[in-house]
DNA sequence: TATTGTTATACTCTATAACTATA
DNA sequence: TATAGTTATAGAGTATAACAATA
C-alpha cells in the first residue's frame, strides 16, 4: 500500500512550477515578465471591455493588474480607451505589436512545451492535453 | 486559428489553485495547514534524514521549513531526534499520530478528487492521472 | 574551514481600504 | 448612492544573511 500516487493538487503544483522554469528564459528574451504575459493572452481573444473583468479572467486582482496594464500600454503592447458608453471604464485591447510579441512567446513555448512531453507516446499525449484542457476550462468558468 | 489550447504552465496553475481550494475545508476540519500536509505527505514514505532533505522534497526551504516542523512536532504528529552518527543532523519521522491524521486527510482529499474528475470516461481518467503522475514525479526528481 | 539547524533582517508580494471620477 | 479605476497602507510571505553547535 505505499505505492500510493500523489494528491492531484501536488503533482499539478510541481508541474506549474516546472512550466514556470522553462517559460523563463523565453518570456526574459521577449522582455515581459510572467504576468505580463498573462494578461497578453487573456487578451487575445478580444478586448476587455472593462479592466475588472479582465482581472478575473486572468486570475489577478483588479489592483494588481494597474502596473501591469502601465507597463504593457508605455511599450505599445496594448491600448487603454475609455468607453464612450459608459465613461468610468476603459476598454482594453492588444495593439499590432501586442500580437506579434504574443504570437512570438507563444510558439517559443509551444516548442518548450513539446520537448516536456516528448517521452510520451501519441495516443497518452493527446488524451492527457485534452483532458487537462477540458478540467482547466471547467476551472476558469467558475 | 483562434481555437488554441491554452499553455500547459496556465492549464497547470488553474487546476493547482482548484485544488487547493478543495482541500481547504477538509485541511481546516484537520487543524493542518496546507504546508503542513506537504511536509507529513513528504515523510510518509520514510523519516527524512536530514532536514534539507527534507526541505528539498517537500519543495520548501530548510528556512521556512522550522516554523513548520515547531507546530507538527507540538502536537506529536512527527518527532525530531538527533542522529547519534552525525548530530548536527535531525531525523524527522512521522509518529503513529501523524501516521493517522494524514490517512484520514488523504481519504477525504482522495473523495474531492474523485467527484472532480467524475465527468471523465474510465479510460481517459486513468490514462490522464497516470500520465500526470509520471510527469509530476519526473518533475520532482530533478 | 565547512555544514546543520536556527534566528533575524530586509524585501517582495498580496489584500484591504481609501480616494477620484463618473454614473 | 454605487461602481470603475487608481493609489496608499498594512500584513503576510519569501529570500538572504548571520549565528551557534558540531564535524
């Protein structure tokens, strides 16, 4: 009986961590850091139309999102516009360079991401990402 | 193209947070933080030598680690003893106590982990805590 | 001199609560 | 009065370095 497996939450946590390790030196190359990034690709599906909602979709706060938006807007990556609609909130989409910077980590990590799973066979592969897809989706909805 | 699967590191963190969100209630009803778990999880498989070990395995730092060890050791869930070879070494090992609180968390952990993957086929379940398991345990190595 | 366990200090990150401007 | 965005403050968590005991 000791051959019990790990908790989920545990083997999740090393793996978060290992992924955050080799996502380092990409995102360092690229100059954003790790929240940065975060917040580019939450954005990719299309724009924020109010900050606090892109706070919870990133998973941060709304005030900790303030310098992280700062840094993003000051280098061009993304555009804060105030609504016309409603004018206390501001809109928040990706510029062209945003994209591009994205699309560039992106496929960087991409080939990171392959190399970590290489030991897999195909079938195991494919399950496992898109079963880990579907329960992270499930999450993210809450 | 907008139809990408989201970076692992992210699919990782997002479940890592569900999970400790669910054992939350079950470590409280405990009186265990969730470190505090990590560490008598960590020395189920055997006393810990020393207490970097034991830091390293537990993927704490020996720092960080004494506060932790102080309250376990407390309330006689573990036991610190000199080594007789070496003594400035303390070997850490679970006391029958520990031994039990941790079997009563874990089977509460395993009930919420079950009923989170509940939606899964038998066969996809399996092959995505297997490939998990594996992943995370390669992880843990280095 | 080097290492184990420990304590103390400084630093970063996070959460909370005020503030402003609009509604 | 309530809400979006912002700023400021206090608290928790973390990393680093110093310390005593032993090798």
């Amino acid at each position: 009986m000791s051959e019990q497996r790990h908790d989920l939450g545990a083997s999740f946590a090393w793996l978060a961590r290992a992924m955050i390790k080799g996502e380092a030196p990409i995102l360092q190359a690229h100059d954003v850091e790790m929240w940065d990034y975060v917040v580019l690709v939450t954005l990719e599906r299309g724009p924020a139309s109010t900050q606090s909602e892109l706070a919870a979709a990133s998973g941060r706060d709304k005030t900790r999102l303030i310098p992280i938006l700062d840094r993003l807007e000051a280098r061009g990556l993304l555009r804060r516009t105030p609504d016309p609609a409603d004018r206390r909130n501001r809109v928040v989409a990706l510029t062209t360079a945003g994209r591009e910077l994205l699309a560039s980590c992106r496929s960087a990590i991409r080939e990171m991401e392959a190399e970590f799973l290489v030991d897999l066979d195909p079938d195991e592969r494919a399950t496992f990402v898109a079963v880990l897809e579907r329960l992270a989706d499930a999450v993210r909805e809450r």
